[in-house]
C-alpha cells in the first residue's frame, strides 16, 4: 500500500537507482529524504457572503509536483480578491509562512498563529512556505485565486468583426432583414431598385443577390417573415413571396405589418371612417377587434417568439414604436394567438428597437457550474427624452422575465466605441458550428477585425475532448444613424462563454 509519504519518497527512490545503475554500490551512500511533512493537504478560502456567496466551498487544486494552488473555475468577473482570509491543511510543520506583495513591498503573515489574517490575492501569486515539524525540510508554494478578467455572460462583439451589408448598391437609404427557416434575407433599396440577398451561412458571409421588382411606393421596413411565408407592404397593398423574388399580391389594404405568429402575419387595418383594427393573414375566424390607444401602428421592434410552463401555446412579444397619434411608447405587447395584451413594459419610449431573445452565461455560485439564461436585448433605438429631445441611442438594455421588466445592461452588455448609435437596425440569431481554433479566429469572407481591448482569452476545461460545439451569433443590420443615413454594415457578435469550446 502507497501511503502519504511514500509518495514523496518514490520519485527520489527512481532517480537515484537510474543514477547507481551506471555506477559501483561502493561511490554511493542513499539517504532517504522524507518530504510528507511539507505537503499541503487542504486548501479553500473562508466563507465572507459579503464578497460571494459560498466563498468557502470553490475548489482549489493542489498541485504537489510543481507547488502550485489554485482554482480552475475561475471566480466571477468583479470579485473582490484583495481580502480574503484561508483554510490551510498540512501535516505535522512547524512554519507557514504566507507572503503577498503589498503596497509598502512584500507582506508576510504567520499563518499558525493567525489563521484569520486577510490576505491580498490582487496583486498576482502569493507564497506560500512551509517548514517541516523538524525543521529539516522545506518547500515554497505558489497559490493563485483566479477571477474571470471579462465577465463571462458579456456581450463580446467576435473581435468587432464588421463586413458590408449585401447588397448590389454602393449607397443603399434602406434595408431590413428577416430570418425564415434556417435563411437570412436581407432587402435593400437605392430608392429606385431594390435588392433581395440571401443566406444560409451568415457566418461564411455568403450572400447570393438578385434584383427584385417590386413597386416604387414599396415599404422595405415592412418587410416580414412568418414560417414560411415573406410579406411586405406597397402603398399599403400586402403582397406575399415564398422566395424573396417573386411576389404577388394578397388583396389586403393595411396601415402597418407588426409581426408575424406561426404562419400568420399580424398587423394593422384601418377603417373608412378612422378606427384602426387588429389585421391577420390569412384571416381564418379572428373577430374585428379595435387596437388600444397606445398600440404600436409603426416603429415597433420585430416579435420575439416564447414558450412557456405557463402557457398552453406560444407567446410572442413587440416592443416600442409609434401610437396613433404618432407618440413613442415604451411599452411590451403580447400575443398568445387569440389576442393582444399590453404588459408593465418599461423600455424608453422609442421606435426601432433591434430586439432578439439570446442565451447569456452566469455562474451559479451554489454549484459553481456555468448556466445559460434565456432573455431579451434590446439594442439603439430612436428615443424622445424631455430634457435632451430626440436622441439616437448606442444603450443595449437586458430583460430577464420575458418583456415585463427592462433595465440597461451592464458595462460589458454596452456596445463597443467602434460601433455608433442607430435605429431600425435587425438583429439576427445564427448557430454555426465552430471547431478548434475557431474561438480566435474571424472565419468567413468580408469580415473586417476591428481594434478592441481585452485581457481575457479562456480556454476550455472540459475533461474529455471536445472538436465541435454549436455556438448562436448574433447578427446586427444595418441601422440609422444620428444623421439620418443608413450604416451599411453588418455586426457579428456573441456572449462570451458561448464562444468557447464548452465545458464537459
């Protein structure tokens, strides 16, 4: 049977034999030098709730071969680590002697006789030196508490990869894109011809473009997508298109398109005599119901689509966008496919919100486990502020409980600097699959890496090999930007923790 000390003492054994092995047993005397009583056994931080919750229960490693300490699963992005008290196990020693660089040079605290001395982890490594109970032996350790540089649930725009919109104009005024099926479609108009791009490897940056007809008067910010059908108003004229191309008309006159549920486009009608009524295509048996006062008839994000425990079928979300009366309204409407319901949504009262569902990280400090969460961004917006007037924002905000509640997302969430504020821009969800080393690169043609600053590259920690994993990339289109003109570009982005090969 191997014990603790025969651990220390084996590998001593080996490199002495392999030595005499060459040599005469007489020009050789073997000492055998006993290490266990310079091994730490145990290491973890106090509990301090008022740093993180469950502080003492984070695992460290003890790396007795190279006298290393330290955590794998690094803290979360913004832990305070310059004044955490530890819990050191050893056997039998007579000095720990514990030494972090401080701002008047090095500190040393006796760990035996005060156990609970706070101890400045910022600043890198501390030492760590123990003294065998002989006093014999000795052995320095370096310990290291790791905290997440870049918050791993932070929006992280791919390296700011930027590439044109597609399209065949040098100077398009107007675009919108949708997604139907596993395609992007992209419409843009030079304000006399219009342009249909499609994708289905928005990452590779493959479009295929052509020219479409359709009438002058045509609306390229009406341009929707259900399940399986594209939509689009001319004049007020819906026409409908399986491809994008080819277009026909529905003999339906509506005020504005909202959304789309399933197969049926959602919108808005207006009577003869000025009411304006809830519209469906194909109509089916909805009844003729009139739309609140403060219901979106233009500006309005696109819908995102949810499903819920709570909910028989699905519910889709709009938010923003212009009233009637051509105000702003912040507000969260929802539709469960029978009618629509405004909810306690605060965004700012603003139109043209880029609005999509997306998954972000967060580190669950029970487990110490990585889990994703399901919520709303909704991004830029043209918004009327009563002190400062109209303003083109740049603010990414965050909702975590489907629409209800709003709030501006945390620094890291914020947009990059290279990328300026903007309104009626689209945002697209894709998964592709990366493979090793695509985490660092920006595979795919056009794609332009823009100057962004971090200190962060995490490499997986998954136990068993992992080549390929699915990762959701945003895509942000388009948009208008505070002088009126249209940004041709399009932004590849993704939340950090997605971006990497997962863990297993």
């Amino acid at each position: 049977m191997i014990t603790k000390k025969s651990i220390f003492i084996i590998p001593l054994i080996a490199g002495l034999l392999s030595v005499a092995s060459c040599n005469s047993d007489d020009d050789y005397e073997y000492e055998m030098i006993d290490y266990s009583g310079v091994a730490i056994t145990g290491f973890s931080l106090q509990e301090d709730d008022d740093i993180l919750n469950n502080l003492d229960s984070v695992f460290f490693t003890i790396d007795l071969v190279n006298s290393r300490i330290f955590n794998a699963d690094s803290l979360p992005y913004g832990t305070k680590v310059n004044e955490l008290a530890v819990t050191i196990t050893s056997d039998l020693c007579d000095q720990l002697i514990i030494s972090s660089p401080g701002e008047d040079g090095v500190e040393e605290i006796d760990y035996i006789t005060s156990p609970n001395e706070k101890i400045d982890f910022s600043r890198g490594a501390v030492d760590l030196k123990i003294v065998s109970g002989d006093g014999e032996y000795s052995r320095n350790y370096k310990i290291y508490v790791n905290v997440h540089q870049l918050s791993p649930d932070s929006l992280y725009w791919a390296s700011v990869n930027e590439a044109q919109l597609p399209t065949v104009f040098d100077v398009p005024v107007s675009q919108k894109s949708v997604r139907m099926a596993d395609k992007a479609y992209c419409l843009t108009t030079d304000g006399d011809a219009f342009c249909m791009a499609v994708s289905d490897d928005p990452f590779a940056n493959q479009w295929s473009k052509v020219a479409v007809s359709l009438p002058s008067d045509t609306d390229v910010r009406t341009f929707t997508a259900t399940d399986n059908q594209l939509y689009i108003l001319a004049g007020g004229n819906l026409l409908q298109s399986a491809d994008g191309v080819n277009w026909t008309a529905c003999n339906e006159t509506w005020r504005s398109i909202t959304g789309s549920y399933g197969d049926i486009l959602l919108g808005v009608k207006e009577s003869p005599d000025g009411n304006c009524y809830h519209a469906f295509f194909p109509d089916g048996n909805y009844p003729a119901e009139q739309i609140d006062a403060d219901f979106p008839v233009a500006g309005n994000s696109g819908c995102v689509t949810f499903d819920s425990k709570w909910s028989s079928s699905p519910q889709i979300m709009t938010f923003g966008g212009r009233n009637m009366e051509g105000e702003f309204t912040g507000a969260t409407w929802a539709f469960d496919g029978n009618s629509w319901v405004k909810l306690s949504g605060n965004l700012p009262a603003g139109e043209g919100y880029a609005v999509s569902k997306y998954t972000v990280a967060e580190t669950d400090t029970l487990s110490w486990t990585i889990k994703h969460s399901e919520v709303i961004l909704a991004i830029g917006g043209n918004q009327y502020d009563a002190k400062d007037g109209m303003t083109v924002s740049r603010e990414v905000y965050i909702s975590r409980d489907y629409g209800m509640n709003w709030r501006k997302a945390y620094d890291d969430l914020q947009l990059p600097k290279s990328i300026p504020g903007m309104y009626n821009a689209d945002l697209l969800v894709f998964d592709t699959t990366l493979s090793v080393g695509d985490e660092y690169t920006s595979r795919g043609i056009g794609w332009q890496e823009l100057p962004l600053v971090q200190s962060f590259s995490p490499v997986s920690r998954a136990v068993t090999p992992i080549t390929s994993w699915d990762c959701p990339y945003l895509y942000l289109m388009g948009g208008i930007d505070r002088n009126g003109k249209l940004q041709p570009k399009i932004r590849r982005g993704v939340v950090n923790s997605l971006r990497f090969r997962p863990l297993q």
